[in-house]
C-alpha cells in the first residue's frame, strides 16, 4: 500500500474520534432503532383498538416484538413518527405501533353529558 492510501482511513479515523465517535462503525439493526428513536416517551393513555403488531422501531419493516390484542391498556407518546407511535405496556415493554391501531381510553373518549338537557323550559 501506498503512504497515501494509508492517511485516508487514518484521517477518516482521527476525524471520528474528534466528533466524539467510538467504538465500531456498523452497529445491529436493533441497536440502531434504539439509539435513533429513543424520544419521544409515552406519557399518554391509550388503549389497542384492534390487534397490533409493536415493532423494535418506527417502520414496518422492523422487526416485531410482539403482538398486543385488542383492549390492551398502554402509554404512548404524542408525536407520530412515520406513522407509528411509541407505546409501552404495563409491564414494561415498550416499542413502536401503528398509530391507527391506538384509540383514546374510554373514560377520555366520552365527552361530558349536557347537564339538564331541556329540563325546566317553559311550554
């Protein structure tokens, strides 16, 4: 090899150190999805309108975790990110569901009754 085909990689090297960047330079799949969607975090309530697949990230080529039926209780985040929004379960998992698969729980679905409704008016 030639000294100046072995500056590149060591410059290219020296310019990620610099940026603050470590260790090795191809990381999983899952490792990726983590790190790259880890925000926003579910804060609201939300209940699984119909069975959903909860994906290791925001796309529907991630791989699934696993599978929420109908009518199960979850957080989730406020933002949509390509379609999906973060989501976890009581126990603890958490991961990405398509956001048409969500609905509001039923108690913050139901907007308050009018009160009398007609009573008292004069005929």
């Amino acid at each position: 090899m030639t000294p100046r085909a072995l500056a590149v990689p060591a410059a290219a090297a020296a310019l990620l150190a610099a940026a603050g960047c470590s260790g090795p330079l191809m990381r999983s799949e899952a490792e990726l999805a983590q790190r790259s969607f880890a925000a926003p975090d579910p804060v609201a309530p939300a209940v699984v309108a119909r069975q959903a697949a909860v994906r290791t990230g925001p796309d529907a080529a991630t791989p699934v975790k696993l599978t929420l039926a109908a009518g199960t209780e979850v957080r989730a985040a406020d933002q949509v990110v390509r379609g999906h929004r973060r989501i976890r379960t009581a126990d603890g998992q958490s991961g990405w569901i398509e956001a048409s698969a969500l609905s509001a729980p039923a108690a913050q679905a139901a907007a308050p009754s009018a009160a009398g409704g007609g009573a008292g008016q004069a005929q």
